[in-house]
C-alpha cells in the first residue's frame, strides 16, 4: 500500500498538469515517463482502489487528446483532406480508449453502483474529448463566422455540435437508461449518478460542465437547428442546472440563452426578424470565468451572413 501512495499522487499532479494545460492553456511542465497506455500495468497492483482506475483512465485520455491537438493544429495547415484524416484517425484513437477501458472497468469492478458512476464518466469523457477536438479543429482552422463556412468546416462544427449534445444527454443520463432496466425512478439508488456527485468535483469540473450546455445552446441557434429542438435543449439545460440546484450547486448560466429562444418562439412567422434581438443577445455571453481561467474553445463562434460584411464595407468604402 505504501507503494501505491507515492504513485497516486504523481499521477493525481500529472492529471492536474494536463488540465492546466490541455483546457487552461498553461504550458505543460510534467510527463508521465511512459507511453499512455503502459499507465494500464499499475492496475494489477493488489492495494489500488476504484478511484486509480478513474485517475489511470484520465491520464491516458489526456495524453490522446495532447498528440490530437498538437496532430490537429499541424494539420490546420494543410489541405482540408489532411485535417479531415487527422480528426478520423484521432476518433478512431478515442473509440479504442473508450471500448477498452469499459472492459478494464468490467473485469476489475464488481459492485454494481461502482460499475455503474464508471460507465457513465468514461463516456462523458469521451464526449468531451471529442467535443474539444473538433472545436480545437475549428479553431486551428480560423474559423469563428459559421456563415463563412466551407462544407468540410461545416461538417466538423456539425460533428462538434453532436459531441456536445452527447454530453448533455449523458450528463443527464439515469442509471435505468443505462442498464436497461426500466426502473422507475423511486427504485433507482442514483438518479442522476453523474450530477449526484457532482458536488464532489473539481472547479474546472463544473466550469467544463456549464462550458458544454452553454456550447449546446449556442450551436443548436448558430446552425438553425429547429424551434422545437432548440426548446428541447434548453429544457435539458434547466434539468443540468435543477440538477446542480439538488446538488447544492445553484447556478443560472442560460438567462440569455432562454430569452433568445423565446425571441424566436414569440414570432415564428418571422423567425429571422425575431432572431436578430435575441441571437445578438446570446452571441454575446460570454461568462467571465471562461475566458479570464480557462481556454475553451467555440465561444467565439458567431452567425453574421455574408450581405451583413458587405454592407460594413460598402459603409467603409462611402467614408
């Protein structure tokens, strides 16, 4: 056991480090001293607990997504086909990471709540990871206007767009949605297991957790995803902040987001007419705490049409 101590708290700096690099944009400082992968061998370690699991699987995650990124902005560079392969092969990496920690989780968990709250942070994980990949892909790119988009562009904010709504749809998950149990709420231990022990994260943990509803929201706008769909994310959203509410974590980050949607419901005759009061809102929210200690990526994303550009350079132009 005392073996085990000196090597959790490495990997628990290691983890920190990672953080503060991959999502606040501080340069990294640490190393593992191995391949990722080779992380796995201190799971056959007689005194680990289920919390090394959690912290192995992370290491090895961040370490993927570190060689994405840096893969991804090289390939910014590039033909569009180039960055296109670059952000396959990198899902491709991340699926793999996922499938084969679901099966360590599986063959060294035995108790079912365990197995449970497990299953459900490996995916948000991974719906993470590749959220923050194709918006870092955006990002590499140049892009910020979504009305200047070219198809392949297109494509990754669209792919960005369904990572994100798979975030939120797992950060709301039950634990009958996942065991197909079809257990009425009343019988299951863990409502929600992800927000029930939110309480119990980190800093960032929320901040990343508000950042992905906010990047729901504003892509499902952004991209004219339909009324009713729109409505239906931001009744998720409100379900993610009662949740925290329940956790005694009140927070509400979508006021902004719910004024911009009701724009749009109040005039759906004229939704482009009742888009521009409340899009125009919504762009810019922007929570201060995101961009003064963390560097997500997409909050700079906005909608301006083409003829909007042209008329500030015709305006130019006259002067």
């Amino acid at each position: 056991m005392r073996d085990l101590i000196p090597v959790r708290v490495f990997y628990g700096l290691v983890l920190l480090d990672q953080i503060l690099s991959l999502d606040g944009g501080k340069p990294a400082s640490m190393s593992p001293y191995s391949t990722s992968r080779r992380v796995r061998i201190l799971i056959a370690q007689p005194h680990r607990s289920p919390i090394d699991l959690r912290l192995y699987a992370q290491v090895e995650l961040n370490e993927l997504r570190a060689t994405s990124y840096a893969s991804v902005i090289a390939a910014a560079n590039a033909a569009e086909q180039s960055l296109k392969d670059t952000i396959d092969q990198a899902q491709v990496d991340l699926s793999r990471w996922k499938a084969e920690w679901q099966a360590l989780i599986f063959d060294n968990l035995t108790v079912e709540d365990e197995r449970t709250v497990f299953t459900v942070n490996l995916r948000i994980q991974h719906a993470w990871a590749v959220l923050a990949l194709q918006l870092r892909a955006l990002t590499a790119s140049g892009v910020d206007n979504l009305a200047l988009v070219t198809e392949s562009q297109r494509t990754i904010s669209l792919a960005a767009k369904t990572a994100a709504e798979r975030h939120l749809d797992l950060i709301l998950t039950n634990t009958h949605d996942l065991d197909g149990s079809g257990a009425s709420h009343q019988q299951t231990s863990y409502i929600k297991p992800y927000i029930a022990n939110i309480r119990y994260g980190s800093e960032f943990v929320f901040a990343k957790n508000a950042f992905c509803v906010l990047i729901v929201l504003r892509l499902a706008i952004l991209l004219g995803d339909p009324l009713p769909a729109v409505l239906h994310r931001l009744q998720q959203a409100q379900d993610f902040l009662d949740g925290l509410s329940h956790a005694g974590m009140g927070a509400n980050t979508v006021k902004k987001c719910q004024r911009a949607v009701k724009a749009s419901q109040q005039a759906q005759n004229s939704s482009e007419q009742a888009l521009d009061t409340g899009d125009a809102d919504f762009q810019s929210f922007v929570p201060h705490e995101f961009t003064l200690k963390w560097d997500f990526p997409g909050l700079n994303l906005c909608y301006i049409p083409l003829d909007w550009q042209e008329l500030f350079l015709n305006f130019e132009a006259g002067d």
